[in-house]
C-alpha cells in the first residue's frame, strides 16, 4: 500500500461506484429531476415574494446557509479495516487527511455557489454578491469544517450538544451580519471564533479513527438513500422500529385470510422501515407546508407530492425476503396486493393535503378531489403496475 497514492485511489473508487448508479438515474430519470426541479424554483420564487416585509430576508437566508453547512460530512474515505491496518501509520497520513478537509471544503464551496447561483434573486434582494462576500463566504465554509473536524475530540453527549449549538449559532450569526452589511460584528465574531478553534487545534492529539469511520459511513447512507428514491440499493442498511400501535391498527384493518397475506406483509413493511415510513411522512409534510404557503398552486404540489411518493415506495416490492415467496400465493396476487398497498397509501396522503387545503381555504373545491382520485388510480394502475417486478 503506497501512502502517498492511497487518497486518490480511494477516491478515484468512490467516484467510480457513484458513476455506476449516478449514469443510470441520468438516464431513467434525468428529465423528470431537471422538470420537477424548474417548478420547485418556480414556486418558491412565488413564496419569496409573497414573504411579509416584516420578516427579514437576511434571516430566512442565513438559516437556509446554516442548515446545508452543518449537514456536512468531512470525506475520508476511510473503511472499517482501516482502524487496524493504518492506525499504526497515523504520523504518516497527515497529508492524506489534510487532502481530506481540502475536498470536505471544495464540496461546501461548490454547494454553496450552486445555492447563491439557483437563487440569485432572492441575494439580490439583501446584498451585492462581490467578491469581497464571496470571500466571506468562503472563510465560514472553513470555519464550518474546522468546527466539524474538531466533535470527534468531545468526550461527552453535553460537550457534543454544545459544541453543535455553537456551530449553528455561530454560522447563522456570521451569514446574518454578512448579508446585512454589518461588517463590524462580523469581524468580532470571526475573531472569538477564531480563538475558540486555536483552543482546539493548539493541544497535539490523536485522531478517534472511529468518529472518522463512523463520519465516512454516514455520508455513504446519505448518497446510497438519495440514490435509493430512484433505483435499488443492495448494499443500503436498513433500520427498523416496530411501531406498536400502528401495527395494532393495521391488524384490525386487514381480514384474516390467505388472499390477504401479502397485503399484510407489505404494509408491515412499509411501517416498520424508517427509511420508506420517514419518507412518507416528510413528503406529507412539505406537501401541507407547500399547499399552505402557496395555495394557488396547492394542486400542482399536491400531485408532484403524490407522484414523488408513489415513484419512492416502489423498490418496497424487493425487500421481502426470499422464504417469504414459498407461501402458495400466486404472483399476480402478490402484485395486487403490493399495488394495493401504494394505492392505499396516496389515497391516505392525498386526503391529509386535501383537508390542508381545505382548512386554509375555506372553500371545497370538488374538482380538486376528483383530480386527485383519478390520477391516483390511474398512476398506480398505469404508471407503477408497468415497475412492478416481483420474483
């Protein structure tokens, strides 16, 4: 193993495994990202606008900045081996960690950029976008990697607690006074943060090669379930929780009978993966949020929300394991139950954002209701029949 080619072999690696999934979902679903993506920027455009002048822009801005950097992993590209095959040679990797947080840093920048060029006007609105901003922008990206780089020296639940409110605070703090112009608290803040990461940095320490694994592993899960919406996943963890009473419910809901089988397994399923259930309930959240912020284009969301759902939960069809088709149940009863399932669940969400719209509008609107149920018995019937594959 030659050290000083091990970085950019590991990340020659990740990039060849991503290009693999990355060059089927661009070709499967390229258009679609790029159409849904163009309505999104639409309307929250829209909601932008219609913004009380009350309410600072600067702040609403700061909290998006604040938000996408401290989802940051650092990239190390590290495996589990690695805790017993390069701990003996951690003096010598001191360039290939610092390789590390120079691409953790690359890929915040980029991020950013990409945010500042997707919603220009609404930068427009608070600060002129010069360079000498940019060059703000580009120390608290910093500052958000240093202040990442240094949880895996807290000892305890508390420290790691505080430390994180500290970064949030401070991210937010130091993007607000940018974008309002106040250069001297900017200035200020940058100094006594400044100070507090020199307390960190100043001692000599030893790397928690487990925080870094477990660091490396937790930005793989997010590119492997970003990846998941569109295509399956072999290689995805899973985690569970039984969901006592929602299990009760559905008990009581599905008869008792062989024909009934799979409907029960499959909505067991749905229910108890946290990957589909919390996905389920955040695209019904936004879904209220969107028709109550934007309610002339309550029925377009509706249906984007409807149609990501449906799209989302169909790779649930594969996570049955291989013992349970011994059951003597034919294929084309087992397909009818899983599309059973997902009709079930739209029809669920379609009447929560219904009644949302409902409430804020203070008027039913029958047509709308009629939309909803035809495009979802059609994009079930049609659309999610034509993906079912069972084995």
């Amino acid at each position: 193993m030659d050290i000083k080619t091990l970085w950019g072999s590991r990340l020659q690696e990740f990039y060849r495994k991503m290009y693999k999934y990355y060059s089927i979902i661009g070709a499967s679903v390229l258009y679609f990202f790029l159409i849904i993506s163009s309505i999104l920027i639409y309307y929250f455009h829209l909601f932008i606008n219609s913004v009380s002048p009350q309410i600072s822009v600067e702040v609403i801005l700061s909290l998006f900045v604040t938000f996408l950097l401290t989802r940051t992993k650092i990239r190390t590209f590290m495996k589990s081996a690695d805790i017993i095959f390069l701990l003996p040679m951690e003096v010598k990797l001191q360039s290939y960690f610092l390789k590390s947080l120079l691409y953790s840093f690359v890929i915040d920048v980029i991020k950013l950029l990409c945010f500042i060029t997707i919603f220009l006007s609404l930068f427009l609105h608070t600060t002129n976008i010069n360079l000498f901003a940019l060059l703000l922008v580009v120390v608290i990206v910093a500052y958000n990697i240093l202040m990442k780089w240094v949880e895996q020296w807290l000892e305890s639940p508390v420290q790691l607690w505080l430390h994180r409110f500290i970064r949030f605070f401070s991210i937010f703090l130091l993007c607000y006074f940018m974008f309002s112009h106040e250069w001297v608290f900017e200035f200020i803040l940058l100094l006594i943060n400044f100070v507090y990461l020199i307390y960190f940095f100043g001692k000599k320490r030893t790397l928690n090669w487990q925080w870094l694994i477990d660091e490396e592993q937790g930005a793989l899960i997010r590119n492997f379930k970003f990846i998941n919406f569109f295509i399956d996943v072999p290689t995805l963890k899973r985690s569970f929780r039984s969901r006592r009473w929602l299990t009760i419910i559905l008990k009581s809901c599905i008869p008792y009978s062989q024909s009934h089988t799979f409907l029960y397994l499959y909505s067991h399923l749905f229910i108890r993966y946290n990957d589909y259930f919390y996905l389920y309930l955040r695209l019904t959240l936004i879904g209220i949020f969107a028709n109550y912020a934007i309610p002339t284009g309550a029925l377009i969301f509706t249906i984007l929300i409807l149609f990501m759902t449906g799209f989302q939960v169909i790779p649930l069809q594969h996570e049955m394991k291989e013992t349970v088709f011994l059951y003597p149940i034919s294929k084309s009863q087992r397909k009818d139950s899983f599309l059973k399932v997902v009709m079930s669940l739209l029809y669920v969400q379609f009447f929560i954002l219904y009644f949302a719209m409902f409430i804020h509008t203070s008027t039913i609107k029958i047509y709308y209701l009629v939309i909803g149920i035809l495009f979802i018995y059609v994009f079930v019937n049609i659309f999610v029949s034509k993906r079912v594959n069972l084995r």
